[in-house]
C-alpha cells in the first residue's frame, strides 16, 4: 500500500534499475511513452526504448538486428525512408543529449514477437517492462460495443505475459478519448478500468504538466517529429500535445483529420496505469492469439471471437 502523496506505477518503479519502454500498437506509440521514460531517465536509470513498428525494417541490413524480429534503429538507420518513426526519436534524442538506440519489432504474432521482447529483456538485464499506447483500445476485453485496433497492441500485452521472469510488468494508456474515431465507447473503457480497481490492477492516473521538464521536452519531441514526418503525423501524440498544452475542442494540426472532429480535452493528457498480468487475465481471446506467429493471425483469431459475443451494448456519458 501506497501513501496518497506518492505514484503508485512510480513507487512500484522505485526499486528497478534496468527498466524497458517499449510502444505497444506501432507507429508513434513509443512517443507516448517518452515523458515517463525521461523521468525515470531523469532518475538515473537505465531506460531502454522500444517499439512494435510500422516502418519499412525488412530492408534494414542483417547488422541492424540484434536478434531475430529484433531491429537496433539508430540516428543513421535508413535514412532515404521519409517515414520511420523509431529513427525519428532516435535523432531527436541524439539532438537532446539522451541514449539514441530506438530498438524496433517487426509486425508479427505473439509466438515471435515474445522471443524478441525475451531477447532484448536478455540483452539488457531488464528488470521492469512499461508496455505504452496511445489511446485506450488496449484496455478493451473483446465484448465492447467496438474494439478500436487491438491487434498489435493485445499481441504485445500477451507476448509479455507470459515473462514471468520479468519482475514487475506494467501497461500505461495516454490519450484517453483518442480512440472514438476507431469506434471505442469511452464509457466502457470507464467501466473496464473500473473492474481492473476491483480487480487491484489499476495503479491510478497522473497528468504530463507542461510545466515540467519531462513535459516540455516531449512536446519539443511531438513538434520535432511533426516536422520531420510531415505527410503522416501522428493524430494521437498531437492531440495529446495539444492537450498538454492546454487546447480544447476541434484542434487542427494537421490534413489527416479533414473531415472530422476532434475532441482535445485534459483527459488526453493522464497517464493511466495498470498491472499487466491483471490486464491481461481480464482479455476475453488473449488465449486465442497465443500460438499466432503472424500478424495476419491475430486479425482473423480475433475476428472469429467477435463473431462468437453479443457485445455489450455502447453507453453514452450521462452528463
């Protein structure tokens, strides 16, 4: 038990030297992450930084992989492909003084994927894991009126799962709200988060005030990636920037929301935190996915377990 005037994900961080960030759904998702990995940065530990990709890594040469689905993206790494987001963070980084390797895993399944997550946690010693997505589809059990897109995000929670041997596993959401453009009722995801209390999983919200340094600097970063990536931004990390920030509403940062509506609002901007294995006991198909070793697999494993729930009908806020 903790004392109100302490974080418990922090507190429960306290005690680990040798601690993994890694972005659980692809993309910029790692981005999400960077406020609580300079903290812990900030703390003298050792943090090291990952991410399930969307970029181009199969024409990455055979030196840039560590181990098998396990790439070491570095401020030099393919630098004729315009969209590469771990590459992204790892100039950024370089640029602000902090370690620049962005390690990157290949659009898989579970099976291969956990080999590469079990490789890296080798590779460094890892003696915590903090798995980050921007939005909140990760939080959703599978019987939700939509599921937003779970697959790389519920193959990573299962890939890491099963590592008992990693002391502690935790999974923060950022951007709560993000999500409703992909279908996600925000009222279930209350209502989940609610059941993980119950449950003793949920480790409690905080915010990423601009005020401080972790705070400044990743709206420095969200800015930095924007201009380097300018035809495909990241819709959540710019919302959530613009959250931090302190906009509200129908906010335009960019072309790829013409034609809809944004809804940045404080929420965005807290950190929620969850054990792991007590999310993951609490996914409806996390069994179904279990021996995938493509992506492709996911996709049709959850399909079929849709197929098989009456989902539960959305709600709308009362108020």
């Amino acid at each position: 038990m903790t004392s109100l005037h302490t974080n418990p994900l922090l507190t429960r961080l306290a005690g680990s030297t040798r601690i993994l960030v890694a972005g659980a759904g692809g993309g910029f998702d790692i981005y999400s992450g960077l406020p609580l990995a300079l903290s812990l940065l900030h703390q003298n530990k050792e943090v090291h930084l990952a991410n399930l990709s969307f970029s181009a890594l199969a024409g990455l040469p055979p030196d840039a992989w560590a181990a098998e689905d396990l790439a070491v993206v570095t401020p030099e790494t393919a630098p004729h492909q315009s969209y590469f987001p771990e590459r992204t963070l790892a100039r950024w980084l370089r640029v602000h003084g902090y370690p620049d390797t962005v390690y990157a895993f290949p659009q898989t399944g579970v099976r291969p994927l956990r080999a590469a997550y079990r490789a890296l946690i080798e590779r460094h010693g890892i003696d915590a894991v903090v798995l980050v997505d921007g939005g909140t589809d990760i939080l959703l059990r599978g019987d939700e009126a939509g599921l937003g897109t779970p697959e790389e995000d519920l193959a990573s929670v299962a890939a890491l799962a099963a590592l008992d041997g990693v002391p502690d596993r935790f999974v923060v959401s950022v951007g709560f709200g993000v999500d409703a453009y992909h279908g996600v009722n925000h009222v279930q995801v209350l209502q989940n988060i609610a059941a993980l209390e119950r449950d003793g999983a949920y480790l409690g919200a905080f915010s990423i005030p601009r005020a401080t340094r972790e705070g400044a600097l990743y709206l420095d970063a969200v800015a930095h990636a924007q201009e380097h990536t300018p035809d495909h931004p990241s819709i959540v990390n710019g919302s959530i920037a613009a959250a931090v920030r302190g906009a509200f509403g129908d906010v335009r940062f960019t072309d790829r929301t013409r034609g809809g509506e944004l809804f940045v609002n404080p929420l965005m901007s807290l950190y929620f935190a969850f054990d792991l294995p007590g999310l993951a006991a609490r996914c409806l198909y996390l069994d179904r996915i279990e021996d995938t070793h493509l992506i492709r697999q996911v996709h049709s494993r959850i399909a079929e377990f849709r197929d098989s729930v009456v989902p539960r009908p959305p709600r709308t806020f009362p108020h």
